[in-house]
C-alpha cells in the first residue's frame, strides 16, 4: 500500500492549515477530497448523475523498466501535479492522497473517462521528461455504493501503464 499523507508527522507538515490544499502540490488534500466524494455520492444517489474515479501512481523507474529505491523528489512531484492539472477539466477534483497517488473525480461515465485516461498514460507531460512511469486504474460509482467501497475497488483495481 502508498505511503499515505496523513500519516506525516508534525515536523513535515504537507497540508495548508485550511485542510483544503496540499500545500506542496496545490491539488486538493484528501480530506477535502473524501468531502468531496461523499457529497457526489450524494448528488449521484438524487439525480443519477454519474461519476468515475482515476487512480495515478507515480515512480521513478530505470532503463530497464524496473521501480527504483530512491525517493521521488519535490521538483518532480510538483512538476507532475501541475502537469496533471492542465490534463484534466476544472471541475474535476484532483487530489494527491499519497506521497506519489492521486485521485481524479471526474464528473463522467467511465466510457467517457477511458479517453481522459489515454490522454493522461499518453501524455509525456506527466512523466516528467521520461523520469516518472505513470501507472493508472479506472472505476465508475455503483448507484447505492458507499465511498469506502468505491476507494476499495479502485484500490483493487490493476494498474495499467498504457
């Protein structure tokens, strides 16, 4: 399982104080996010409206495809939030729940998610000039589900590298 955020100490403090923003990445923190998805889940269960979630996991990797050790540094995980953002929509809920993990809500069924999908494992953007490989998963909410299960499935999920 990633390294998750909230459990940082209080000597590496990653969020503003408002709890809305990481306050290295500027995308959404996971509080807010789990706000977030608890009020679509709520919109979704009144107006049948659908919604998908993207899961993005980020490593550095060798010449021969294979994870390394090393830590990801700063530049780079800022460099591939901002990169993130320009990929998707305003509306969209970008969130950094783990030190390399983000979430996308994305207000879409997920057949139209797939080509957002495409487009952010396509983009070169994201790998932060070819030194992040960027895997990623897909799931689309299930009307009745609750938020822990959508999060559990999406962490079920394979990852694809595209």
């Amino acid at each position: 399982m990633e390294e998750r955020l909230t459990y940082r100490g209080l000597e590496n403090t990653l969020f503003s104080h408002d709890g809305i923003h990481d306050s290295q990445t500027h995308l959404a923190a996971p509080t807010y996010f789990y706000q977030q998805l608890k009020q679509e889940i709520a919109i979704s269960d009144r107006t049948g409206e659908m919604f998908s979630l993207i899961r993005i996991i980020f490593n550095r990797f060798n010449s021969n495809d294979e994870p390394l050790e090393t830590n990801i540094g700063a530049a780079d995980i800022l460099y591939f939030s901002e990169a993130l953002k320009d990929l998707t929509r305003k509306q969209d809920c970008v969130a950094r729940v783990g030190i390399n993990e983000c979430v996308i809500l994305v207000r879409a069924r997920k057949s139209n998610v797939e080509s957002l999908l495409s487009r952010l494992l396509g983009s070169p953007k994201l790998t932060v000039e070819n030194t992040l490989q960027v895997s990623a998963s897909t799931v689309e909410f299930t009307p009745g589900e609750k938020a822990l299960t959508i999060l559990n499935r999406l962490d079920a999920m394979s990852l694809s590298t595209h």
